[in-house]
C-alpha cells in the first residue's frame, strides 16, 4: 500500500472515532436514520443498496435475464474468451449501491471503506471458489491517480477485504500508467486500451497460485482480465474476480 493511502486510512479511523463520539448512531449514507447495531448503514440503506442485486453470468459477472446461463455461460459471454475463472459481484451498478460507490470514490467519504470493504466480502464468502484462494490481489491505481485523489478506493478496501476472508492480501500487480479513461468506450475499445497497462511485481513468480482479484465497479470485465492475463503469465493457475457492482 503506498504511503498516502496508509496515512489517509489513519486520518479516516481517526475521523470515523470523532464521528462515533459525536453522532453514535449515525448511518453512512443517509446520516439520518440510526444505524443498525455494528453495521455501517440503517436497516432502509442496507435493504437500498442489496435491492440491485439481480441474476448475473458467474463467468462474466454481467447482468442476464433468468435461466440464460448454459455450461457456466450466458448469452453476453458464451463466445467470449474469460480470463478469470469465475466472478462475483454483490449487486447492478444503479440506485443506492451506486450512491454508495460515487460517494466512496469521488465524494471523499473515505469513511465508508470499511462499510464496502464489508460488503464485497460478504460476497465473496457466497462464492462457490472461495475454498480454492490462497490470496487477495487488489487492482491497483497508477501513481498520476495516486497523486490527484491521493487516495483509492479499492486500494483502502483491500486489507480490510483481506482480512474479513482470512486470506493475505499480496501487491503483485503495478499499474503503468493510467491511459485515456475507459469511460464512453466500446467493448472491444476498452479491451485495446487497458492492454498493458499493469505489469507484475518485480521479482514476483507465482507457483501456481490461486488468486481473487478485487475492483470496486465492473463495466466489461476488461480491466479483471488484463490483470488475470498478467497474473497467469506471472505463474498463477486460477485467478478469480469480486467486485462490488457491475455494470448491467
Ligand atoms: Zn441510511
Ligand atoms: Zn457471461
């Protein structure tokens, strides 16, 4: 973990006391309602945010229509190639679960890491891989990103994820650079744009390790499989995905 989201985790669990000093019952999110005793969110966010979970691809963790998925694929994936072997996600990028995620990663409420961190672990505990990882990889930020937010969503997720699922969380990955955004961009577009944009570890091999990969938003799944693809390279034999929404 770079240094400026390590001394921002300490600011925020600094804050996060004060806030539970002055206002004890506060939700996250509404801050109005009270929360429910050791959750983050009121009992009506908590229910908001998991009303988006719908039925997705276990392959590609995209959004299907019921009963679409034949021989572990859907419609959306079943030609496509998947680097990742399996994917979770908690629920579709839309309502509370999208307020929740905008206001974690461009509305500076860094307190609401261990809130989401909770939640995506709470997911990948319901994955049917979950025995097979041996440990947690996060996708990282490049360092301009690092430098104009200072801190990462995912990156302040990360060790609280880890944790709560029991297994090590290892920095095998570095991200060059950050590239045009992804934003706007066809499937296929953002799959050319990603490309190489994360490198291993210096001096990392990976023998045969089985990994889980963690993001905050999936769009196409793109950026899970160009990590996947240098993770594989890297030595690793399964690599699995968890992110907390998806994008239809
Ligand atoms: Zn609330
Ligand atoms: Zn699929």
């Amino acid at each position: 973990m770079d240094v400026a989201t390590r001394s921002d985790g300490r600011l925020i669990r600094l804050l996060r006391t004060v806030v539970d000093v002055c206002i004890p019952n506060a939700c996250l999110l509404c801050r109005a309602e009270p929360k429910a005793p050791d959750d983050d969110l009121c009992v009506r966010c908590r229910r908001l945010v998991l009303a988006t979970r719908v039925d997705y691809c276990p392959r590609c963790a995209r959004s299907i229509a019921p009963y679409t998925v034949h021989d572990g694929r859907c419609p959306r994936c079943r030609t496509r190639r998947v680097i990742t072997v399996g994917r979770v996600r908690l629920g579709e990028y839309g309502g509370a679960l999208a307020d929740a995620i905008r206001m974690f990663k461009y509305g500076g409420h860094w307190e609401l890491d261990r809130c989401m961190a909770r939640l995506l672990a709470d997911v990948i505990h319901t994955a049917p891989w979950l025995a097979q990882v041996e440990a947690i990889v996060a996708v990282p930020t490049c360092w301009q990103h690092r430098l104009r937010r200072r801190a990462h969503a995912t990156t302040m997720m990360a060790p609280l994820v880890a944790q709560a699922c029991g297994r090590p969380l290892v920095p095998l990955l570095r991200r060059i650079s950050g590239g045009p955004h992804q934003a706007g961009l066809s499937d296929d577009e953002r799959v050319k744009n990603i490309r190489g944009r994360f490198r291993i570890a210096r001096g990392v091999t990976l023998n045969a390790a089985r990994l889980c990969l963690i993001d905050d938003v999936l769009t196409t799944g793109a950026t899970l499989d160009e990590c996947a693809k240098i993770l594989r390279r890297a030595g690793a034999a399964e690599v699995y995905g968890a992110v907390l929404a998806g994008v239809g």
